[in-house]
C-alpha cells in the first residue's frame, strides 16, 4: 500500500511539476481547485472507512454473506452519491471559485481544467470503492499494484496531453486532468475483471440488508464523512488566506500541498491498511492485539515522518528547483518545505489516530478529533502566521498548529483505550 499510495500521490506532484513549466497562472488555476477535489476525496474516503469498518467486522464476526450484501450496497450507493456531488460542483464552480480568492482572469483557465478533473474525480472514486472492497476482505496487493498502474499510465500520457507531440501543440492545462480521467478508467476496468472472479458480492436480500445496515452505517460513514469534508473546508479557507499575499503564494503554497501527500505515503498507507485489520480484532473483541498494532504504527509514523521532513528540509531549495519552474514560486517553495515538512511527524500521529478510532467503534471522538485538528490548532495558527510574517510566518504557523494537533490527538487515543486489553491485575494497579 504504501508503494501505491507512493506512485499514485507522486504522479499528482508531476502533474503539478509538468502544469509548473506552463507558467505561474496554469499552476495558481489548478491550486484554486484543490479545495474542491479533496472535498470529493472527503466524501469517498468517509464511505471508504464505512466500507472497509462494516466488511472487515462481519468477516471477523463470521457473517461472510452479511459482507457480500455490504459489499454490493456500498459500490451502487457510494457511484451515485460522488456522481452527484461532481454535478453539483460543476454547476456551481463560478462562484465557489469566486469565493476562494481567483480573479476573474484565472476564471476561463480554471474552467477548462475542472469539467474533465470532476470526470476524473468520479471515477476514481469508484476505483476507491473498489480498493475498499479489497482491502476490508485483506487484499492489499491488488490495491497497491493498480494505483501503481494507474500511476504510470498518468505519468506516459501527461506530458503528451499537456504539452502536445510533433505538429499536435497538446491541450495545456486541461491535459493533466484528461490523462489522469484515462489512466482511472483503464484501472477501473482492470478492477472489474477482477471484481467478477470473486464472491464478494450479492443481489439478493438487498432491501433487507439496506435497513439492518444503515444505521450503523450512517453511523460510521456520517461521522467519517464529516471528518473527511472538514480538511477541505480547511483547505478552501487556508487558500483564501495564501490568496491574499498573492498568486505567487498561492501557486507554491498549492506545490506544497502535492509534495505534503506525497511525503505522508506511508501514513497514507497506513490509514487504508490498518483499520480492517483493526475492524477485525475489534470484531473479536482482541483488544491486547489492537494495542500492539497501534503502537507500532504510532512508532513508525513518528520516526519515519521525522526523518524524511529532516532530510527534505536540507534539501529544500533542490526539491523546489526540481519541482518549480519559476524563481518566485521555487523561492516561496523552499520556505514551505522547511517549516512544514518536519511537523509531518505529529500531523501523521493525528492522521492514524483519527483512522484507527472509527475502526474501533469512536467515530464521534474522531470526528471531534479532525475538528480540533484543523479549526482550533492548524486554521488559527496559520491565520496568524500570515499576519505576522507572510510566506514565513504562514510556514511556521502551519507547523505550530500539526505539532499541537499531534499531541492532542495522542492523548485522547490513551484515554480512549484506556484499560482496554491488559490483564485484569494490570488494569486494577
């Protein structure tokens, strides 16, 4: 999983390093979108967690044709409901642009690239779904060798669609989104053949399994889902802040975003990855497992993020000439990385426990945890980074608020867990 969240979060950073070389307005016209994409993300990562929690709990129950009808209710539920949203998005993009800072000479620049970005968005969501599907019944090689195949297929059509072959000039900015909308299509394809050598699915007793299931359900994916939608909204109101230091900022401040995913990979990783296995051991009520498992992914998020943020902070100003084509924005780039990328370590801690709690039956504290992360730790530090001192201060800002987002989410973990799988003697000390 990891590799493939590697590959798939790395071919968004070369579709940012390849929209770079068009000039500061293409790169500032596709970071005005970012926003709206992870709310789209938001909403399916949210049904994700409910899907990968329900399945992975009635495998571990033995209710193996109660995971089927999941299953098969999920995929049809979770198409229509990302389909609509797309549309919705579509519909209204002039004035959520609008809202978000971009000036009317972006606006033309931003509509070529959203219609074939919310095409792509949608079907790689039901390619998520997919993925949910496997990884909730412990398959996570599939997943992570389609997302490296989807990587690589974006990565050969990018530069054609974008910059053109021989006598053909290419189509510019909307290229990037028409070659990633092709690469999640073929993968999808991929993925149904696949889907069809299963049993994993059903058609029948739907209806009833709709009722038994939507509470629970909703109370799972609701939460999650609100939790999901809240870094989008943050990002949408952290853009309106970068917009007013300029285009400049906000274009770096949206490489900075592509490069941030791709060096969370591993927390990314283990954020699909762990919690059907925890949805398991807590369907078995095997709670000393559960401890065993959460500390060695809190050890290796904390020491792993803390290196590579290290180590790119070093190398700032090479990774921002390697992914900028412009002095101003490699300048603003470099300032980015370094206050940013060390704080990863703590953003990752808060990342896993917020993951890890909806598998374990705390959707509520999860969601309060997301919230706190973002608009009472990271929002309000940032604000005040960019009234203090600017690019500069928006950096260490953002630093502050992951670091004392990490921390707090590390201590509502131990007292969530509490006693929880230690021997009755230890329990009562």
């Amino acid at each position: 999983m990891a590799l493939g969240v590697l590959s798939l979060l790395g071919f968004q950073l070369v579709d940012s390093a390849f929209i770079a070389r068009l000039g500061t307005a293409p790169l500032a016209a596709q970071s005005f979108t970012f926003p709206m994409s992870f709310l789209i993300i938001g909403v399916q990562v949210g049904l994700g967690i409910a899907i990968a929690a329900l399945i992975s709990r009635a495998l571990g129950a033995g209710e193996a044709s109660r995971a089927r009808r999941l299953g098969s209710l999920v995929l049809v539920g979770g198409s229509l409901m990302v389909g609509i949203l797309c549309l919705s998005l579509l519909i209204l993009q002039a004035p959520l642009f609008r809202l978000l800072g971009a000036d009317q000479a972006l606006l033309p620049l931003i509509r070529a690239y959203w219609t074939p970005q919310l095409l792509a968005s949608w079907v790689g969501a039901l390619l998520y779904f997919g993925y949910s599907l496997f990884r909730a019944h412990g398959d996570m090689r599939l997943p992570g060798k389609m997302m490296v195949l989807t990587s690589l297929l974006n990565l050969l059509l990018d530069p054609l669609l974008i910059f053109g072959l021989g006598g053909w000039p290419g189509l510019g900015l909307p290229g990037a989104a028409w070659a990633t909308a092709i690469a999640f299509t073929l993968g999808l394809l991929v993925l149904g053949l696949r889907l069809k050598q299963t049993d994993w699915l059903a058609r029948q007793a739907l209806g009833m399994e709709m009722r038994r299931s939507a509470g629970p359900f909703l109370g799972i994916a609701g939460p999650a889902m609100i939790s999901q939608l809240m870094p989008p909204l943050a990002a949408m109101l952290a853009t309106a802040i970068l917009a007013s230091l300029g285009e400049t900022a906000v274009a770096a401040w949206g490489m900075a975003s592509r490069l941030e995913t791709v060096s969370l990979m591993v927390v990314l990783a283990l954020t699909m990855s762990l919690p059907p296995w925890l949805g398991r051991c807590y369907g078995a009520a095997d709670w000393q497992q559960i401890r065993r498992l959460m500390r060695l992914a809190l050890r290796v998020v904390a020491v792993w993020q803390l290196a590579l943020g290290l180590l790119l902070a070093l190398a700032a100003p090479w990774v921002a000439d390697l992914l900028a084509g412009n002095p101003e924005i490699r300048g603003e780039l470099t300032i980015l990385i370094r206050g940013l990328l060390p704080s990863y370590a703590l953003l990752g801690v808060c990342m896993v426990v917020v993951s890890a709690s909806n598998a374990l039956g705390w959707p509520l504290r999860s969601m309060l945890m997301s919230a706190v992360r973002l608009f009472v730790c990271y929002l309000p530090c940032l604000w005040l980074g960019a009234q203090w001192g600017g690019i500069v201060g928006v950096a260490l800002g953002a630093a502050l608020g992951n670091a004392l987002a990490g921390g707090l989410a590390f201590v509502l973990y131990r007292r969530s867990i509490g006693t929880r799988g230690k021997p009755l003697e230890a329990a009562t000390v």
